[in-house]
C-alpha cells in the first residue's frame, strides 16, 4: 500500500467525518485505556469529535492527548490497584477459579448498568453517532441494544470468541485439532460454561434479565463480542488460532499501539549496547509490582556474563535492584522507549501484556513468557503455539528454566523465522487507518462505501494466511 493510497483514502474520510461525534469508552486499566489512545488521537486528527468515558485516574491522560474526559459518577471506580480496598472479602477468594469469578462478577458485570446510567447522562451533553470501547466494557451490550447505538469493540487482548475448534478461554490452553481433541475441548467447555464460570455466567443473566438486555448464554467477554455491531482485533489472523466460526463482525487490524507524543529529546540509547554480541530485554510491565517474579530470577542469571541484560522495571523498585544487581553487564532503568531498545535486542523475556508481546513481533524479537495472570497465559499460549518463543507456563520461572529458554530461542532459529514471518504480516496492515475505514463505513451506513471498497479503490489488506 502506497502512502499515496492511504491520503486518498482519509482524505475523502477527512471530508465526511468533520463534526460526527465517537465516545471512547474503558475499563479502568493501562492495558484497556492505552492502546486506543493512538486511534482517538488519529481520529480526532481527522475531523471527528471525540471524547472519553472512563475513571478520573485518566482524566490527566485524556487532557495530554486533547481530548474531553468524562468521569465515572454513579460507576464504581475499581483499578488494579485499589480492588482489594474496595472489596475487602477479596482476599478471602480460595483459589484461582474463586477469585477469577469474583473479578468477573464484581469488576466487569456488575459496573455495565453503572456505566450505562453515566453513559446515558453523557449522552443528553454528548449526543455520540458511535461508541468505540476496549473488548472487556460491559456497557457495550447495553448501549447497542437501549440506546440503538452502533458499537465498536475494540479485541485489546487475543480474541475472546467461544469456537467450536478450541478449548475454552481463559484457560491458557492450545487447540487440538483431531478428533479426540475437539471432543475433548467440548466437553471443556461445557466445564467451563457450568461449572467454572457458574457463577459469574449467572450473574450476568440475572443482569441481563433485569435490564431487557438479550443474552444466550456463556462468558461475559465472548458476550461483549457477539454483542458489539464490530470487533476490530488488535493483530493478525497470523497470531490467532484457527476457527470455522469466527464471527461475521470480526477484523484483524494489525498491532494497535498506544499514542506516542513526538519526543524533542534524543532515542534513548547506552554505549553498551555496541559492546555486547547479545543484548536481552526483560520488563514486567508497569502493573506487576513483584520484581522478584520475573525481573530478580532473569539479572540473577544472567549477572557477569558475556550478554547485556536491560531490564525495565515500569516504576517499581529500580534504585533496589540496581545496589542488588551492580554488575557491568546490567541496566535497570524504570521506562525505555521500547522503540528505542528493542532494535539492539536478541531476546525478549515478558510477562506476557499483550501491547509489548506485538511490539516484540514487529520487532522481531523471539520471546521468552513467564506469565499466568490477568489473560496472560492466553498470550503466551500463542507465543508457544506459534513457535515464535517459549512459554513458560509460570508466574514465577526459576532462574534455570530462563537460562534454558534464552538459550533455545537464541540457537534454533525457528524462532526468529516465524517471529519474522509474523513480522511481514504485520507490515501489511495500517492500523489507524483501517480503522477508520471501518468506522466511516458504520457512519455512513450507505451503499456508496461498499461500492468503493468492491472496486478496491482503496487497498487496505487483510491478511488470512
């Protein structure tokens, strides 16, 4: 696609777009809110009237990008970070089944009509044309069916959509495609409908019922998705199992990455990083606050050795880790560009959030994942899967087994060619742009866009292979 091609496209959006009003609207959380600020700056950019809905902890964000913000007023506010005060029977939750329902029940179902009640507020200074929200906010059904109103559902995590073809989400498990797999995987979800999100499914119908909202059964973020008027998923059809059923409302859109204001500062760069044969990447990400997980295990191991380890700790615990990890061969720093650093480095060793596992990709970078929580072992699930890493299956991996999967992911060079591979299908997507597309064509809800599209006046691609 030329950029020749992609002017033509936006500008005859640019012309049809000026004053139509989007609410952006998202959970309360890094991974839900920052990956969709690139495309509410690009499409206020424009000509669109955009303003977002979310906790006041993001009003401060929203203001940078130029953007209105509307606060939670009868909705809850629970973040991460402040849940176990909120809800102080939280940690009396047993087991990882246990507290996976309560999060589901008490952070997710039970805020949709407290989002909706603000949302519809909003609406009466706001009168929105669309509502783009991340694919884990609850209102998105009942927006769509009270208010009429289109809704984007934007896939900020791997698709969440129930298949006949795979087992069930949330569990971190691989498909199998034979026959005894899928019958397996069947009765794995009928488990996981049943038994493990029991009670979490039931609150939702009892939700749904209380407030005419249509529902037929299953977990709440495969809800969401049948539920949305659109899905744009965030990644390629290259990092996404295979399924027979995937949703008619469904898009891949390429790797959808945060908002990046243009910097008058010099990349960030260390000299040492021409000193060393291999330079390996470790983060935790800004939310996991336990360094001992994954940032301690992954210097120890690597201390006075022959490679450079730069580890990024997201705001947590540097000044510590840097008197406990003196050694030569090792940066801590609490934020890196990952632009900055990721074209020097051999190896990336995450926890597995999805924004810096699609980074990694375009920068084709093998990957070693250390991650359970939070969706993560359905991200690296993939990683595995795909052969462009190795998934540990851990929350907290030994020193040992990181030594063993850097050394596989840097000696066979599977790795690197499908982490390539995937790389060139990444290419091939403008993600802002496409979007736009889409959106444009929900707008204008005409004839004329779909005849555009058939004579290919504007080639956008989405990449099936």
């Amino acid at each position: 696609m030329t950029n020749k091609t992609i002017k033509a496209d936006i500008d005859t959006i640019s012309k049809i777009s000026n004053g139509r009003k989007i609410l952006f609207a998202s959970f309360p959380a890094d991974g839900h809110f920052n990956p969709l600020t690139g495309l509410a700056v690009y499409l206020k950019s424009i000509g669109y009237d955009v303003r977002w809905y979310t906790s006041d902890y993001y009003a401060g964000k929203t203001r940078k990008l130029g953007i209105p913000h509307y606060g939670f007023v009868r909705a809850l506010d629970i973040r991460g970070e402040n849940i176990d005060k909120v809800f102080p029977e939280r940690k009396n939750c047993k087991g990882t089944i246990n507290k996976l329902n309560f999060d589901l029940i008490n952070g997710f179902i039970k805020r949709a009509p407290e989002f909706f009640a603000d949302i519809e507020e909003i609406h009466t200074a706001f009168p929105f044309d669309l509502m783009i929200a991340d694919g884990a906010f609850c209102a998105i059904p009942f927006v769509k069916e009270k208010m009429k109103k289109p809704v984007i559902a934007v896939g900020i995590f791997p698709l969440a959509e129930t298949s006949t073809d795979l087992p069930p989400n949330g569990l971190g498990m691989t498909p199998s495609y034979s026959f005894a797999g899928r019958i397996k995987q069947a009765a794995l979800r009928w488990v996981a409908n049943n038994a493990l999100l029991k009670k979490s499914n039931k609150v939702l119908a009892e939700v749904c019922k209380t407030h005419g909202i249509r529902y037929a059964g299953g977990d709440v973020f495969n809800f969401i998705i049948k539920s949305a008027t659109l899905v744009m998923q965030s990644g390629t059809a290259g990092f996404e199992y295979e399924r027979s059923d995937r949703g008619s409302n469904i898009r891949f859109i390429g790797p959808l990455v945060p908002h990046t204001p243009v910097s008058k500062n010099a990349p960030w760069f260390n000299e040492k990083l021409n000193q060393y044969e291999k330079v390996i990447l470790v983060t935790q990400g800004s939310v996991e606050k336990d360094v001992e997980k994954l940032l301690v295990p992954a210097l120890r191991v690597f201390r006075d050795t022959n490679v450079l380890v730069v580890a990024v700790t997201g705001g947590t615990g540097k000044d510590a880790l840097r008197v406990r990890f003196p050694q030569s061969n090792l940066i801590i720093e609490d934020f890196i560009p990952f632009e900055d650093i990721m074209p020097y480095a051999d190896v990336f060793i995450t926890n597995g959030g999805y924004g810096g596992v699609l980074l990694a990709i375009e920068n084709e970078l093998p990957i070693v994942a250390a991650g359970v929580h939070e969706g993560k072992n359905e991200i690296n699930a993939r990683i595995g899967f795909f052969k462009l890493g190795i998934d540990l299956k851990t929350e907290k991996p030994r020193p040992s087994q990181i030594r063993k999967a850097v050394g596989k992911v840097l000696t066979d060079r599977t790795f690197k060619r499908n982490v390539s591979r995937l790389a060139t299908e990444f290419s091939r997507y403008h993600p802002n742009e496409l979007c736009a597309r889409y959106v444009n064509e929900i707008l204008q809800g005409d004839e004329k866009m779909k005849v555009l599209e058939e004579k290919a006046a504007f080639t956008f691609i989405e990449v099936t292979e």
